[in-house]
C-alpha cells in the first residue's frame, strides 16, 4: 500500500511541476496583446480592401493576396510583440522545469509550420480553407499546452479544433462573414487565456 502511495505522490509531484512550469513559461500579456491584433484585423483588412487592394492585380488573385497577408501579419506581430516586450522574464522563475521549457520551445517549430502550410494551400488553390487548417493547428498547440498549464487552455484548444474542422465544409468560397467572426472569436479567447494565466501567477 505504501508503494502505491509513493508511486501516486509522485505521479501528483510531477503533475504539479508540469502545470506550474506551464503558468510561468506562458506569457499572458503577450496572449492578451496578440488577441487585440486579432481583434483588430478585421479592421485593417477592410481598410486595405477599400484602399488600393481592390484594384491591383492582388485582389483577383486570391491565393497570392494571401500569402502577402500571411507575411505582412508575421512581421506586425513580431513588431508589436518587439515594442511591448517587458523587461520581466518569467521563464526564470524558480518553478519552470528546463525540461518542460525546452518540450514547450517546440511551439515555435509547430508554428512556422502552420504558416508554411497556409502558404501552400493558397499556392495550390485552396485559399478559402488556409484559415480553418490555421484553427486547427492552434487547438493541437494549445490543446499541449493546456496540458502543461490550466484546464480552460485545453477547453479552448478543443472549440478551435471544432470549429477548424466545421469551418471547412461550410466554407466554398471566400467568405468575409466566416472569417471575421473566427477571427473575432480568436481575438476575444487570447485575451481570455491571456488574463487567466496572469491571474494565475
């Protein structure tokens, strides 16, 4: 019996070091920040579409408008991202597990691969689903986090694989409606993990 006790105070001690690496290793201002940029694209697209986007060569090409898309966002992230950054680094905290960090520094692999993959649907012709795969692929990254840090990371993980996955039956075309309200969604549930895991800390 004492055996099963050690072996279930371990299994909980490893547990515990897991979810409170994954609390610190997350930056939630940084979440919170990049969900205000999803709220915002919305915004700056159609701006973009009313300005010169429409009556360039762009506009009816629709996976090359995509690709400049993709690349013109990655740097105002990493713009954004650059300007806000704290000087507080909550990766040396004394409760993140080196060895978490480093199997959770695999996120950034996962992430250039999203992109190259949206990439290659809009170069194929299948622009219209880029977003979905991109729902997709963020539920698979955050559904491991959630597992390294709070349960309503995973909950979200899981809505964004629903809704990835959904979307591609419903979307035949280009379709602004769909893709805003994805966008908004995911704009609002950044700011939400954003704030549960500062609240967390």
């Amino acid at each position: 019996m004492s055996d099963y006790q050690n072996l279930a105070e371990q299994i909980n001690n490893i547990e515990d070091t897991l979810k409170a690496s994954g609390r610190y290793i997350f930056d939630g201002k940084k979440l919170i920040v990049a969900g205000i940029i999803f709220l915002l694209i919305p915004v700056i697209q159609y701006l973009i579409n009313i300005s010169f986007w429409k009556i360039s060569y762009i506009y009816h090409n629709i996976e090359i408008g995509i690709f400049i898309n993709v690349i013109f966002y990655i740097a105002l992230f990493k713009i954004v991202f650059l300007v806000t950054k704290t000087t507080k680094n909550h990766r040396y905290h004394p409760s993140v597990n080196i060895y978490v960090e480093k199997a959770i520094d695999l996120h950034d692999v996962i992430l250039k691969t999203m992109f190259v993959t949206v990439i290659i649907l809009s170069i194929c012709g299948f622009g219209n689903i880029a977003f979905s795969f991109v729902y997709i692929f963020l539920g698979l990254v955050y559904n491991l986090f959630g597992r390294f840090s709070l349960e309503i990371i995973r909950k979200i993980s899981i809505s964004y694989i629903v809704i990835g996955i959904i979307s591609i039956f419903f979307v035949k075309d280009y379709n602004n409606i769909l893709w805003q309200l994805m966008m908004v969604y995911l704009g609002l549930t950044y700011i939400v993990m954003g704030k549960i895991l500062e609240k967390s800390r």
